[in-house]
C-alpha cells in the first residue's frame, strides 16, 4: 500500500514541499502590497534547499523547469540548476523489500550475484549491478516507495509556484507547461511502459550503427522494476578535452540518436541529461533512461521543417503555417516577430552550409541574452501560451545544444539537419510511426 496515492503518503509531502511554497507566496504577496521588491535571489535559494533533500519528481521538475527559457524566473532557474540528479540511494533493506514484492521471495535465487550498493540514484529510482545465472550483465533499476503519491503531490504543489510566477509575470502562461509535465512524470512511473519504449527505439535505431540501446530481460521487469543488460561506456563530460575529431565522432553520434527518430517517426526522448547516456570504445554512445519518451503528431514535425524553410527564405505565411502545425492559434503580428526571435537563435546552427560550433559563445550566456530579450518582448504583446508539445521539444533542443556546447564539437549541422529532412513526407511519417509503436506495443 506505501506505493498507492495515499492521502497519507500525499500529506507528507506538502507539509515537506508546501510550506517552502507557502512562506515564498507570503513574501510575494506581502511585497506586491507593501510595494516592497521580492528577492527573488535570496528566495530561490530557500526554495532549492527546501527541494534538494528530496527526492523524487519535484526535484527532476525543478531540472526541466531550469532548462525551459524563462518558464520561471532567472534566479529559480539558476538555483534549481545546481540540484544534483545522483541523489542518496535507499539501504539495502528498502531493496530487498522492493524485490521481493516485485519477483517474490526466492527473488535471489534469479541471480548468480546481486550488489547490495546502488551504481546509480536518481530521482525516481536507483540502479543496482547484478549477474543472472546464465552469466549476463544486467542493470536493475527499482523505483523509490511512496512515488505515485509524490508525484500527485508535487504538481500539486507545481502548480501554486506557477500561480505565485503568473502573479507578477504573464509573459509565457504556464497552463500547458503543467499539462504536459503531469503527464510525463505519471508516465514515468510505468516501467512496463519504459520497457516498451525501449523496444521502439531499439526498432527506430536498428540501423544506427553509432548507437546501442539496452536489451531488456522481460521476465525480471515489472510495473517499478526495469532489468537491463549492462551497456558499458565512459561519462560524456570524460572527453571534454579530448582531440577534436573525437568530440566530433561523439556529437555526431548524438545528433543522430535524438533526431533520426524524431524527423523519421515522431518521436524524442524527452530528458537529454548527460547521465542519460555513455560514450562505447568505438566512441559510439549507449542510449539510456527512456522514461521520458514523447510521440508527436506527424503535423508537428511538420511544423518545425517547414518553420525553418520559412526562417530561410524569409516566408511570413509558410512561419505562420509553421505555428499552426505546433497549435499555436491567432497570431498576430507582433507575437509571430517575437517568436521568430527565439526560432531564429535555435535554428541558426542549420542555416549555413559550413562547419561550425553550435554557438559562437563558448557559454550559453548568448542564450539566456535571447531568451531575456523575447521574454521582454512577450510581456510587451500581451504574452503567449506554449502549446504542450513545444514543451519537451524546446527542452531537448536546448539540453542537447548544451552537450554539444560541452564537447566543443565543430560540423556541419546543416548537411547532417538536411540528410534527416531530404525525403520528409508527412503520410510516409505517419505511416512509420503507426508501425514502429505496433511493434512496440506503445501508444502515441
């Protein structure tokens, strides 16, 4: 029962989250009739203290938040940045409870060797190394207790930190940012529907010769307990200072693992967190961590191809179709200029035919520059309201530029862009995505 949405289990959780909120809430609105000026440096570090000691989904919101431009405040993204993914993993007795309740009581008696210490902790589980019987390598990741209520409670609680941001800034209305992080983290909680995901790339990528995706060991995988063959691999952030044609190799690798299944079926993983993948011998990387997997319409797709033909021959009518097809509606003018602000700074990697960086800058101060800007000018329009599926989709652009920034990678990212568009025809999309989730047995 430790695992059902309790109202126990939920009331824990806002009396940990709830009253870090509350006392932020009270400042704000105290400041707003006192006309005092809310410090929002000196509150955004209370509110990262009172979430760095949790773990769970609060604190991977609080990550994706920091990395979606302007979804709330500079000083809270810049605090929440620093929250670590490798939280302190559960003892040993919670891991026997976990597997016995998953696999039953002989649960060790499926494995030749089973390590007690986790390899890995995270925010929604923890991964722990075991040896079957046949010999094979595996990687078991089990989910922490109390979770599904966790995850009730914090977009709860979610939500009030939008409503106290929306109080004193509407430039980007944040109802469908909440609608599509509610229904990510809940998807998250399914392993079964992990394991399924990992099918469907392992079908999308079959003929990605620079990219390995974990077998699953369907009888040792439940509901809250994922088995894996062991991938090896070394950390991305080892080659940092690596030769450039290695960086090159890796980036490459990369590009190909997040775009080929979203320009050839629709489909991203959501969570390009540089613990989500390794780095193999041959400087090939090892896909992992597939909770966060997000199918788009085919229509969507769509939208961003014909957004940046509209950037590059300078199309009004083709940038507002473009828009259309990610479901923003009534665009007027002012608006479609400011979003075009944003568009231009992601796509500007993939308008010159040339071997470049992907920014200029070697930070991401140039970003935020832009980001500021167009959230400047939102504010001046009236505001905007992302559609849900912009959400994850700004997010892995941005995450993976990030990667590509840390590598200092320099390619041509408009012939490898092109390579992926040449053939793009929305009905023969339509029609692979249709198969590859039957594969699967996946819903979109």
């Amino acid at each position: 029962m430790t695992d059902e949405k309790t109202l126990y289990g939920q009331a824990k959780r806002y009396a940990r989250v709830g009253t870090a909120m509350a006392g932020i809430g009270a400042r704000l609105g105290a400041s707003r009739y006192l006309g005092r000026k809310l410090d929002n440096t000196k509150y955004a570090e209370e509110l990262t203290q009172a979430l760095g000691g949790l773990k769970g989904p609060v604190m991977k919101v609080a990550q994706i938040l920091a990395t979606i431009p302007d979804a709330i405040p500079k000083e809270y993204a810049d605090e929440l940045r620093q929250l670590q993914t490798n939280a302190p993993p559960m003892g040993f007795p919670f891991v026997r409870r976990r597997m016995k309740a998953e696999l039953g009581a002989a649960w060790e008696s499926r494995f030749e060797s089973f390590e007690r210490d986790a390899a890995h902790a995270a925010s929604l589980g923890q991964v722990h190394r075991a040896l079957l019987t046949d010999g094979a390598r595996v990687a078991c990741k089990l989910q922490y207790p109390e979770m599904s209520s966790a995850i009730e409670a914090d977009l709860r609680q979610l939500k009030l930190v939008f409503s106290i941001y929306h109080r004193y800034d509407n430039a980007i209305s944040t109802r469908q940012i909440h609608a599509e992080l509610s229904e990510r983290l809940r998807e998250e909680l399914d392993y079964a529907r992990e394991a399924r995901a990992i099918a469907l790339y392992a079908h999308m990528l079959r003929e990605e010769p620079l990219v390995t995706v974990p077998e699953t060991v369907p009888d040792l995988c439940t509901k809250r307990l994922l088995t894996m063959r062991w991938l090896d691999g070394r950390a991305l952030l080892d080659f940092r200072e690596a030769d450039l044609e290695t960086r090159n190799a890796i980036a490459t690798a990369m590009f190909r693992a997040w775009y080929t299944p979203f320009y050839y079926y629709g489909v991203i993983h959501g969570d390009p967190h540089l613990g989500n993948y390794s780095v193999r011998d041959d400087l090939g990387i090892n896909l992992l961590d597939f909770g966060c997997i997000r199918v788009f319409p085919p229509r969507f797709v769509e939208g961003v191809i014909e957004l940046y033909h509209a950037l590059d021959e300078d199309d009004r009518d083709r940038a507002v179709y473009a828009y259309e097809c990610w479901g923003f509606d009534n665009l007027d003018h002012d608006t479609l200029e400011v979003l075009n602000i944003w568009a231009r700074f992601l796509y500007k990697p993939l308008m010159e035919d040339k071997i470049q960086k992907i920014q200029d800058q070697e930070t991401g101060r140039y970003g935020a520059e832009v980001a500021a800007k167009v959230h400047k000018e939102l504010k001046r329009v009236g505001g905007v309201e992302p559609p849900r599926e912009f959400v994850l989709m700004d997010r892995a652009a941005i995450g993976l530029g990030s990667v590509f920034m840390h590598l200092k990678a320099e390619i041509n990212w408009h012939r490898m862009f092109h390579d992926l568009i040449a053939d793009f025809d929305p009905a023969r999309l339509t029609a692979r995505q249709a198969d590859a989730l039957a594969v699967a047995q996946l819903d979109g």
